[in-house]
C-alpha cells in the first residue's frame, strides 16, 4: 500500500513540475547537454586519433629498428666469413656470435614492428569512426539549434496568441458585466408597460377611475355641442361628424 502511495506522489509531482517548466528553459536546456556531448565526444575522438598518430611515430622507429638490426646483423656474418677465409678462429666466433645476437635483436624488432602494424590497423578503424561519431553528432546539434530556432518562435507565437485570448476573454467578461443584453432589456420594457397596463385596468375598475371616465365623457360632450355651434355660425350641416378641411 506504502509503495503504490508513493508511486502515485512521484508521478503526481513529476506531472506538476513539467507543467510548470518552461518551454525556453527546457529547449535551452537541451542544447547546452547536446554541446556538451559534443564536446565531450570530440575530446574521446582526439585521443583516439592521437593514438594512431603515436603508432605512425612507433611504427617508423621500429622499421628503423629492424633496419639497423639487419644491417648489423649482415656485417657480423660477413666479419665472421671473412675471419673464416683468414684462418682466424677466434675472430669467427666472435663475429658468428655477434651475427647470432643481432639475429634475436632483429626477430624481437620484427615482431615488435608487426604488433605495432596490427595496433596501427585497428587505430586507424577507430579513428575513422571517431570522425564519423564527430560528424555525425555535429549534424544532430546543427539540428537542435534549428530546432531550438524553430521551437523558440513557436513559444513566441504561443505567448502572442495567450496574450490576444487573454484580451477577448477580458473584453467578453467587460461586456457581460457592464452591458445589458437586448434580451433582458426587453424583459425590463415589457414587465414596465405591463405594469403600467395592470395599473389603468386596477384605476378603471375604481371609483376615481369611473369619476375620470366621466370627466372625460363630459368634456367630449362638451366638445361636440361647441363643434356644433361653430358649425351653425358658419352655416354648416350639423350631419359630418368630422368637419371638411378649411382653406386658410
């Protein structure tokens, strides 16, 4: 149970902090350890084409070993051939040795040469693909720092675009709160002339709503017979309810 808890909280913690990384340090972070392997790599590759570079120096003191063991060695035998045709036994035993201990001089340069040709072979393999891991990773970090380039606009653009949106949603939440829709304006308009309905229909039905009607009738009444003198000093018929237009 202790584990699958822990479990949870090492996952939950990762996931809280690679949310909040940010994307510039993170690309950053990633080319800075790529020349960094780079780096590393080239100073392993130096040392290897250093080693090859040392053999070549060996190689050639070895053949010029072999060379001065030979040469010596044939000078020793034709000493002791010559001591041979002068009768002269000591001097051939001694050039005969000397000739036989430059000859084990010579077979240990030989073989030494030959291991130093074998080391050379392979330090050249390993060179060359020192060069080429070189290459290579030098490629991949060109290719970071492009990426990195094209990551870098794309967070720009990021902020730019969450700077815009953040602006919209100000502007909608201003506009939400501060302006009234035309929906609950109209609302309000109605529930007004409503009430204003509902009160002439509640005035009507009271008494000062029947005096007011009858106010009204009266004044109308009024109206008509004040029409209807006018009509008769004009000399009008009494029949139009609605007098004709009179030339000014």
């Amino acid at each position: 149970m202790f584990k699958r808890v822990w479990g949870y909280l090492r996952t939950l913690f990762r996931m809280k902090t690679e949310a909040a990384m940010n994307p510039e340090v993170e690309v950053e972070q990633a080319i800075q350890e790529a020349r960094k392997q780079d780096q590393a790599l080239r100073n392993q590759a130096a040392k290897v084409i250093a080693h090859r570079t040392k053999l070549e120096s060996r190689i050639e003191s070895a053949a010029d070993d072999v060379g001065d063991a030979r040469e010596m060695a044939k000078q020793s035998l034709l000493r002791a051939e010559k001591a041979q045709g002068e009768g002269d036994a000591a001097g051939v035993e001694k050039w005969t040795n000397a000739a036989q201990s430059l000859a084990m001089k010579l077979q240990a340069a030989e073989s030494n040469l030959n291991g130093l040709k074998e080391q050379y072979e392979i330090a050249v393999a390993q060179a060359e693909e020192a060069k080429n891991a070189v290459q290579q990773n030098a490629m991949r970090v060109e290719e970071l720092a492009a990426k990195r380039m094209e990551l870098l606009g794309k967070v720009e653009q990021a902020k730019m675009q969450e700077t815009v949106n953040k602006a919209v949603e100000s502007m909608s939440a201003s506009m939400e709160t501060d302006i009234p829709s035309l929906d609950k304006v109209e609302a309000k308009i109605e529930e007004r002339l409503s009430t204003a309905k509902a009160k002439t229909e509640l005035r009507a039905a009271t008494p000062e709503g029947a005096e007011v009607e009858l106010r009204e009738a009266v004044s109308l009444a009024r109206a008509d017979d004040k029409l209807a003198e006018l009509r008769a000093e004009l000399g009008l018929d009494a029949g139009p309810s609605t007098p004709p237009m009179i030339d000014s």
